[in-house]
C-alpha cells in the first residue's frame, strides 16, 4: 500500500506545481477530472501570501459530508476546526515545513456528524526561493484498516473459548509493567480442582462449560482476568491495597460456591514492585497448597 500512496503522491505532485504556477490553461480541469474518480481527497494548499485552497477533490465531501469541500474554498480555517485536538500539531508542521515528508501523516477529521475519523496522508510541500508556499497531499480514509487492525490484536490478546485475556495479553502486561514505576500490585491465581474429573466422565464439551463458567465469574468481578492455558486463571490488580485484592478473593469464593465451581486460589501482594513473575511464583504456591489441602480431605 505504501507505493501506492507514494505514486499517487508523485502525480499529485506534478499535477500540483503544474497548477500552482499556472503554466497552462487546461491543467486546472485535468486536475479536476482526475481527483473526481478517486475515492482519496487530493488538495492542494497555499500557504503565502495566504491561507486557501487551489485544490480539493470532491471525495472530501463523500468522507466527511455534503458541503465541506465549498465550506473550505470559502474558509480555509475549517480544516483547522475539524482536526482532532490532538492532531492539530501535525496540522500546523506539514505547512509550516517543521515535519518527515517521506512519512505519511496519521491524522483524524471531525465529520458533519461530529464522528473522528482516522485518515493517512502523504504530503508534499512546493518550494519558492527557499520557501514553502503551498502544500498538496493525497489523503487516504484508515476507518476502517484501523477497526479491522484493532480487531486483529483484539484476536491475538483473547482466549478464543473464554473471551478473557490470554498468556500472549499477559506477557505483555509482565514486560509493560516491567518497565514502569513502582507500584502497588496484586495477583491472584487460580485452578479448576476438577476438569480432569469432568473431562474424562463427561467429556470435553462439558470441560469447556466449566471453563466457560469460571471465566463469567472473573470477568463479573476483574476487567483484568486471563486465562494462561489449560485451567490456569490470573487477575491482575494495579494500584489498590491488599484488603482490595482479599476482598476479591472472598467476592470471589462466594461466586465460585453458588456456581458450584471447585476452585484453588491464591495470591500475592506487594505495596511497590514491577516483578509481576516473582509475585506470580508466590501466588502459584498458595494456590498449589491450597489443592493439596483439598484432595487431603477428599
């Protein structure tokens, strides 16, 4: 995708200076033709001695709605008031040359309907005796590549059968919070005491219920539950106390009892610490105590 932007940059670019100078009569309406079959919006802006568009494809009007490109021509201060907040600065150094030309600008535009949509643009400045004075670019509509791209690591951070975070969401919490500040950090395990039991007499469906089942409970309780394989189950508790993470713990007991669900816990606790692993070992050992314990008294 990336050579294609590029090459319709380089067109854009040509047809652009060609405009801007107004070396022939005919360029205006060809630029037109052109930028009236594309689905991306083509501009070309001044920038001295003042602010207005030379250019833009009608195609803005089909992304962000009906009157926007007559709205710019009139007030060119209208593409500054539809930028998002946090992408103004982005704005503000593609026309003023303080910015990587060769890079494409990620950049979100408020529609008629006040939604922010996620746009690509390669930009290209027109240079007169050292200095810039207009910009054009080919902007691209990234609504959707970002939704599907954010599906796509959604997919990669769940645990297909229980929908909670996976072993691929913890590591990475383990290396994010790894390289942050200290802070206060709970972490609680926990195991199915019988799925091998219900496996073997019922099958592996009746497995999945139960995991199935166990995930509901933590995910009622903690948006910060995964599911690390097999009947392993973590939660993550940032920056609360150790009552906090005790009283999970019973909410949680409480909840696995009227589901009848047979489950070990354990849990570690620290006030200012990153080592998620070292409380994940620490935890682990209560946990497995706590399962022999129960087969003890069976």
């Amino acid at each position: 995708m990336l050579w294609v932007g590029i090459m319709i940059g380089v067109v854009c670019t040509l047809l652009g200076r060609f405009m801007f100078q107004k070396r022939s009569s005919s360029v205006q309406p060809t630029i037109a033709t052109f930028g009236k079959h594309s689905k991306d919006i083509m501009y070309i802006f001044e920038v001295r001695p003042v602010y207005r568009f030379r250019y833009i494809s009608p195609a803005l009007d089909e992304h962000i709605g009906a009157g926007t490109v007559e709205a710019s021509y009139a007030d060119p201060s209208d593409c500054f008031d539809r930028i998002h907040p946090d992408d103004v600065e982005i704005l503000m150094s593609k026309i003023s040359g303080n910015c990587n030309y060769d890079e494409p600008f990620p950049q979100r535009w408020r529609t008629n309907d006040g939604i922010y949509i996620w746009f690509e643009e390669y930009t290209t400045p027109i240079y007169e005796n050292g200095e810039i004075v207009a910009v054009q670019g080919v902007i691209r509509n990234m609504d959707a590549a970002r939704a599907r791209q954010k599906e796509l690591e959604q997919l990669c951070e769940r645990d297909s059968l229980t929908g909670l975070y996976n072993r691929h969401a913890f590591d990475g919490l383990v290396s994010e919070l790894q390289d942050g500040p200290l802070l206060p950090l709970g972490l609680i395990t926990l195991d199915l005491n019988d799925l091998k039991q219900v496996n073997d007499r019922f099958g592996h469906v009746a497995g999945d219920a139960l995991l199935e089942q166990t995930a509901l409970c933590l995910s009622r309780f903690s948006p910060d539950a995964f599911r690390l394989g097999g009947d392993e189950f973590v939660i993550v508790s940032q920056n609360g106390t150790e009552q906090t993470v005790l009283d999970l713990i019973a909410a949680l007991r409480c909840d696995f009892d009227r589901h009848e669900l047979s489950v070990s816990l354990g849990f570690a606790y620290q006030t200012a610490t990153t080592d998620v692993l070292d409380l994940l070992r620490k935890a682990d050992q209560m946990m497995y105590q706590e399962k022999q314990r129960s087969k003890t008294l069976v």
